[in-house]
C-alpha cells in the first residue's frame, strides 16, 4: 500500500481499485445519509422537545440541499479544481455531521443538515466522475458495478442500520459514525486522487463569474419541488394554497434556469448535455429507476410493520439479503457486459424488477418472512441488471471534460425520482386505503349473512371471556371494522404495487430508441 502511494504522489496517477476504495468510502457515508434517520426521528422528536411533524424537517433540509448542489457540480469542480472541491465537500460533510450529532436544538439541527447536505450533494457526481476517468473505458462496466454497490446498497440497509444504533445507543451516533470515515476518506484523497490534465479550470483572473441569477433560479426551482414532494401528502396536496404557491414557484424557478442556462456561453449547469439521445434517455430511466428503488423501499417496511406487526429491525432484515445480493451481482454484470449489448440487459433487469413488484401485489395478510424476503431478493435480482448498464449507456458519448456536469445531472434524476417515488406511494396508499374502506363498508350492514355470522361468533366468544352482552356486541362491532381497515390497507398496498410494476415496463420501449455504444467487447469490460 504504502509503494503504490509513494508511485501515485510521484506520477500523479493511482491504481484504479485504490481510487474505487477512495472514492466509495465517502460516496456510501453520504448515501447512507438520506435514510438512516427515517426511522430515528420519533427519538429526535422527544429528544430535542418537538413535534414529530416538526422533526421531518431533519430529512427535508437535507434533500433540499443536496438537490442545489448536485448538478452544480461541474461549474464548481472547474472553478474550484476537483480535487480541492471535493475534499472541501467531504470536509464540510464530516464537520457538519458532527455538529448534527452534538446539535442542542432542533433548529440546529435542521440548520446542521443543510451543511451537511450542501457539502454531500457534490461527492456522489465527482466521485463518478473520478472513476469514469480511473479506468480505461473498455473497463468502464466494472467501474460502475462499483459505484452502485454504494448508491444502490446504502439506501437498503440505511433503515436497518439507523434503527439498530437508535435502539441501541442513541439517535445521535447515526451522524457521529461519519465524522472517523470522513477523516479516513480525507486523508486518502489527498495522497491518491489527483485532478486529470484534461480538467479545465476557470479562475477568477479569466474573468469567470458566479453565475448568481443561474444559480438562485436553479436553488429556489428545486428547494420549493422538494418541499412539494415531502409536504404535499400532508398538506393535502393542491387542497393547500401553501403546496400550490410551492408548485408555482417550483415549476417557474426550474423553466427560467432551464431557459437561461442554455443561452449561456458557460452555463453552470450545462443542460446541453441533454440533446445526446442516450444520454437524454438514461437520464429518465434513472429517473424511472430511483421512483421505483426508493417508492419500494420505503413501502414495502410500511407493510410490514403496519399490518404484519414487524419490528423495525425485523423488517430490515427483511431487505438486506436483497441488498446483499446486489453487491454480489453487480461485478458479474460487469463482466456480462462483454458479452452483451447494455440494453438487453436493461431490459431483463426491467422485466425481473416488473414481476417481482406484481408478484409483491399478490401479498396478504398471512404471508410469513421467508416470502417478504423472497420477493424483495427477487427484485434486487433485477436492479444489479439496471445500474450499471444504464450509466454505461449514459457516458458513452459524452466527452471526459464533461463527466462532472454529466454526472451531477444523471445522479439528480435519481434523487429527485426517489423523492417523486416515496411522495406518489404514501399519496396512493392514503387516497386508496380510503377508496377501498369505502367499497368494504357497505357490506357492514345487518343485512349482510357473512357479517351477522361474524359479529354473532365474535359476540360469543368475547360474551364466553367474561364481557357483559352489550360490550360484546360493541367489541364484536370494533373487530370487525378494525379488520376491514387492515383489508383496506392490504388492498391499496396491492395497488401500489400494481402501479410500480406497470411503470417501470414503460421502460423498455425506451431501450429499442438508444443508440448502440459500440461493440461492447471494446466498450465495457471486466477486471
């Protein structure tokens, strides 16, 4: 290890598995970042003396954040030197991390997350950008492979993970476990990443200028769509003038910085980019990609703990050995890519993922955890298929100088997918658990032969346990709707499955509109 440094600080250039090493530490510790509080923040409500409508500020100050600066990434990395820009990110990343863990008041703590979303937005592009360029492009497939072990595994076992350490410990180790990682990660940078000679940089003494009106278009564009995304359920959506003022602002900051970043000479967010056919279509299928990771990850615990009784860890480990599966697969589809053209495998990992969530429509209320697992390792089956061949796709015939613009862009697709994803599944499960309430109740009639038998052999045994034979009746009458609320909910968790699976084979007539990359003996290989 120590001659391999000493090579790479004396040529400027690093092993490629030692820059993967490099890189993924950090990439992992801030993915891991946007879901490891999920499930802490009734500890942190209670903690910090607030409401837990109040704390989900603690997820939402960090998605904003991170939203701002992803696809700024490029301008910045230019401006600032990537390398420097990148340290800097994973500095502000660490510091902020433990100032969150040692926050007093849910007001810093909010104000902790911003920084920390602000320095964890840029690390996910640089550092694929950094790998992109660290092997040959011929080996470009298992470059990738290895960065979506992090982005796709991290979000899979944040929940797990941030549960185990609530539990035990206190919420306030889930930011603090950053702050040794981001020291390691620093330290590792600065003495094995270097900045590629073909990186143009634009000083100050160029007469570059921060693009401040690009910049605020693009920030307020995006804050306010994902305040929409995380408040609209709970505000009823365009029921409330606050969310439709959002929408409106959302939508008209995000036209205008659309519209007068592509009349710039040098946007800060080069959307040009975007007239590349594939580059254009792999960025909506990791858009289609993080709503359907993201959408299920969040709904399949829900099940499980609302309407099966799971405990947070037990519905974990529900989803981990799917996580574990990716992580064994990824490589293999890396060295699959030597045989096959990237889109077919797309599209076998489309059609894997679409069964999976119908096979996940036909659950209910008996199904045991062998089969909740089962299914989720089904689907994590078909998402190894995805990562990798779509972003192999993507940068194909993007120029290397545009790497850092490129991947801010396509790493934001899939954020604001996943946050378009978990909006739409929490939406359709409320609005259908009431549809199919409604459809249920009108069979809760005394007229209804099923329901009298019902209520009369509930009516007996709870008469036989010792309640008098009016509170029977009225417990008979309780259990009976309490068990067509849990069928409602069993229903609308259907549909949400339904809905997934159906959008995500809209996918595949998309694949039959790229572009061939090559011959993929020559564009994608293994090591």
């Amino acid at each position: 290890m120590k001659q391999l440094i000493a090579r790479a600080r004396q040529n400027g250039e690093t092993h490629p598995w030692l820059v993967a090493f490099t890189v993924m530490l950090a990439v992992f510790m801030e993915v891991l970042d946007t879901s490891v509080a999920n499930v802490a923040l009734p500890h942190i409500a209670g903690n910090l003396s607030a409401g837990v409508d109040e704390s989900t500020w603690v997820l939402t100050s960090y998605l904003v954040s991170n939203a701002i600066v992803l696809p700024l990434t490029g301008w910045f990395s230019s401006l600032f030197g990537r390398k420097r820009f990148y340290m800097t990110c994973v500095a502000i990343f660490t510091i902020s991390s433990m100032l969150c863990g040692l926050a007093p008041s849910l007001g810093l703590l909010v104000f902790f997350r911003i920084l920390q979303g602000m320095g964890g937005g840029a690390m996910q592009p640089i550092s694929q950008a950094i790998l992109l360029e660290s092997f040959p492009k011929h080996k470009q497939g298992m470059a990738m492979a290895i960065f979506g072990m992090g982005v796709v595994l991290a979000p899979i076992i944040g929940p797990t993970l941030g549960g185990w350490i609530t539990d035990s410990y206190s919420w306030r180790w889930i930011f603090l476990i950053n702050v040794p990682v981001g020291v390691i990660s620093l330290a590792l940078t600065l003495f094995l990443i270097f900045d590629p000679p073909f990186l143009v940089r634009k000083g100050w003494k160029d007469g570059t200028h921060l693009d401040f009106i690009g910049l605020g278009l693009l920030s307020v564009g995006l804050g306010f769509l994902q305040v929409v995304l995380d408040k609209g359920q709970r505000e009823d959506w365009f029921e409330s003038y606050f969310i439709v003022w959002c929408a409106v602002v959302a939508g008209v900051g995000l036209v205008a910085a659309l519209i007068w970043e592509l009349k710039r000479k040098e946007p800060i967010v080069d959307f040009r980019l975007l007239r590349d056919r594939n580059f254009f279509l792999a960025t909506l299928t990791m858009f289609v990609l993080g709503f359907v990771l993201y959408g299920s990850t969040a709904l399949l615990p829900i099940f499980l703990q609302t309407l099966l009784g799971y405990t947070a860890l037990l519905s974990g480990l529900v989803l981990s050995p799917g996580g574990l599966l990716v992580l064994i697969t990824l490589p293999i589809v890396g060295k699959l890519l030597t045989r096959f053209e990237a889109r077919w495998l797309v599209v076998w990992g489309v059609s894997i993922v679409a069964l999976s969530l119908f096979h996940m429509a036909k659950f209910n209320l008996d199904i045991d955890f062998r089969t909740a697992m089962m299914a989720r390792v089904y689907q994590s089956a078909g998402m190894a298929f995805l990562f990798v061949p779509i972003n192999v796709m993507a940068f194909y015939f993007i120029p290397k100088e545009k790497f850092n613009n490129a991947t801010g862009i396509i790493n934001l697709a899939r954020n604001i997918g996943g946050s378009f994803g978990i909006a739409n599944v929490v939406t359709l499960l409320a609005r259908r658990t009431q549809f199919h309430q409604n459809v249920l109740v009108s069979h809760l009639t005394p007229l209804d032969p099923a329901y009298q038998a019902m209520v009369s052999g509930a009516k007996q045994v709870l008469f036989g346990a010792g309640s008098n034979s009016v509170d029977a009746v009225a417990q008979a009458n309780g259990l009976a709707y309490g068990l067509l609320q849990r069928h409602a909910a069993m229903l609308a968790f259907v549909d949400d499955f339904w809905l997934m699976g159906l959008t995500f084979l809209s996918l595949i007539p998309l694949m039959f509109l790229m572009k061939k990359s090559g011959t993929h003996q020559a564009s994608v290989g293994a090591i």
